[in-house]
C-alpha cells in the first residue's frame, strides 16, 4: 500500500461552465445579484459540475466511526461504548443523519474505520477497520503508519463508490467519541494555534472538563511536534481513523472532480488537512456552516471559507452539512428553472 496518490493534484474546474453559468444569470427575470449567494453558489457549482445548469439529484452521506485512545484521558461527557452503538443506530435508522438523509432522499453509508468493537456485519455499513481504535496520542503517536494508510484508503474507496455510481455531491460525516479532541490537536498542529483558542465543549464539557481537554491537547501538541512535519504526519501522530478517512474522501473528490459538501468542526480539520496536502483540492469543497466549536471560525478564516448557514449546530455526523443541500438544491432550481427575459417577454433593465 503507498500514499503516492495522496500528492495527485486536484481536477481542474470547468470555467467555461461557469461562465456559461453567469451569463445565465445575467438573463435570468430578476434584478443581478437579488438572489445573493444562492446565484454564486449555483454558478460555483456549475463550474464544478462541468455543466451550465447544475443538478443535487444524486447526494450521497457517508459517515466514517472510529475509536479514540484519548478518551481514556477523560475528555469526553460520553462513554466510548457510544461509538460502536451509534454505528448500529446508524444502521437502524434512528440517528440525525439517518432522519435527515431519509428526507433528503440522499444515500447513506456508514464505513466502520475501527471502532474498539466490531459491531459485525450491520445493514448498511462498511468495515474497512484500521484497528480497534487509536492509541493514545498522550503517549505515542496515535496510529502506525500502516494504519494511516488503511484509514485514507477507506475515504478514498468512500469516494470512488460515490463517483462511480454518479452521485452528484459528496456529504462527509464522522462518529467518534473524543474526536473533537484529535481534531482539535490536528487544527492546532496545522495552525500553529494553542489549545486555548481552539479548545471547546465538544459532547458538552464544564469548565472543568474543558481545561483538562485543554491540558491533553498541549500535552499531544508538545510530544509530537517534532514529528509533525506535514499534515499526513500530524494525522498519523494526533488524527483519528475516522478523520484520516474523511481526509482521504476529500483527497480523492478533488482529484476525481466530485464536489464536497464540508460539515463542521472536524470535517473542516479533515478539509483544512486535505487542502495542505493537495494542490487545487480547495476549489471543490463547500462549507455547509458554521459550527458552535469554537475552533470553527479560526479553521473557516484560514481556508478563506464562507458557510452557508449559521444555526449554532455542533453533532457531527454530517447533518450541519445535510440541513444544507435543500438550499443548494433550491439554488439550482432557481438557476435552472427560471425564464430569462427573452423567454418571458419581460423588460430588462435600462441601459
């Protein structure tokens, strides 16, 4: 197994496409620009889609589980039993994203990268496990290098099916206890920022729970710093299986030409991780919101983001990203459906 495919450039943009695209605008029965951001992000996604009308018919979520070795340090509210039984809640179901999916009519997957059990074989999920969780990256790194590979590998894999079976956007999402604290070490990493302007509550910590995250992630930052020389070794040093394989995901949708719908706070690590890694990748990922995790908004500034929504979600799962795709949608029913003047017979504006 190599990692050379991870330094493939991304596929570049269709700007005939969009300019296409924005010369529809231009003609389409309303005053320029009265429709806001829905008119760039239809004519970004027409760049991207390589067609000058767009279509989200296809969306397809794909929710990547794995363990942490970290939360032995007790930097989450919840028990990391949680993991593997939301995995089967998935499966069943009875989860946000399962909801929102079903009423998207959007395809759910669910890739188990290595949670601490094997839930076995479920409906609906995939096992590409890297092992039975991570180590604690308190005190070594958290995968092997053979395991980074593995968790990239599913995300890239994630990918593949999704573009093979034409889907048209790609909806990333992650389960994890304590996963807010390896993305948390990574942004930090990536950023060169400290754990206190980055460090939140994640599955609803106090004060008190908060510091102590607060202290691991230093102590993390401090033992592997040395080692952390690009964003695929800060992964494997203080990254989860999870978001390795969501990094990958990414990777592979640039490459291949698949646009991205980015969730919150640890799907932008995983972006912010896949961008430093991949000349061009940025130019195909959307930022569906802004998270209530406090380290969002450093994340969303240094990739010069701007989210579509604002509802003070932080779940994870993809379903910040979800709530999102009915306004792209109508985005490019607006785009699409819309009679230009010539069409309605209606006056344009007086030169």
């Amino acid at each position: 197994m190599s990692l050379s495919w991870t330094d493939i450039p991304a596929a570049p943009i269709d700007h005939s496409a969009r300019d296409e695209a924005l010369r529809r605008q231009s003609c389409l029965t309303k005053p320029p620009g009265a429709l806001g951001r829905l008119e760039a992000l239809a004519v970004r996604l027409a760049g991207l889609q390589g067609r000058a009308r767009p279509s989200l018919t296809r969306v397809r979520i794909v929710v990547f589980a794995a363990d942490h070795g970290v939360a032995e340090e007790g930097v989450s509210a919840f028990p990391q039993a949680v993991t593997v039984e939301m995995v089967r809640n998935f499966s069943r179901g009875g989860a946000a994203i399962s909801v929102l999916a079903r009423h998207l009519n959007a395809e759910l997957e669910v890739v188990d990268v290595g949670t601490v059990r094997d839930p076995g074989p479920l409906p609906g999920v995939v096992s590409c496990r890297a092992g039975e969780g991570t180590a604690n990256f308190c005190r070594q790194p958290a995968m092997s290098a053979a395991q980074l590979e593995i968790a990239l590998a599913a995300g890239r894999a994630a990918a593949m099916r999704a573009q093979e079976a034409g889907v048209e956007l790609f909806v990333g999402g992650e389960m994890g206890i304590a996963n807010t604290t390896s993305a948390t070490a990574l942004a930090c990493a990536l950023l060169d920022e400290a754990p206190e302007r980055m460090v939140g509550p994640g599955t609803g910590l106090d004060a008190a729970g908060i510091a102590r995250k607060t202290e691991v992630v230093r102590r993390a930052l401090a033992l592997h710093r040395s080692a952390m020389v690009g964003p695929l070794d800060a992964l494997r040093c203080v990254g989860g299986f999870e978001i390795a394989a969501l990094t990958g995901a990414y990777l592979a949708c640039a490459q291949a030409g698949l646009p991205v719908l980015v969730d919150g706070f640890i799907a932008t690590v995983a972006a912010l991780a896949a961008v430093r890694q991949c000349r061009g990748a940025g130019e195909w990922f959307l930022y569906a919101h802004a998270s209530a995790e406090p380290g969002h908004a450093r994340l969303l500034q240094a990739l010069a983001a701007e989210p579509i929504l604002s509802l003070g979600m932080r779940l994870g799962e993809g379903s910040g990203a979800a709530v999102a795709v009915p306004l792209l949608r109508l985005a490019c029913a607006l785009h699409g459906e819309m009679a230009t003047f010539a069409e309605a017979g209606v006056s344009e504006k007086a030169q």
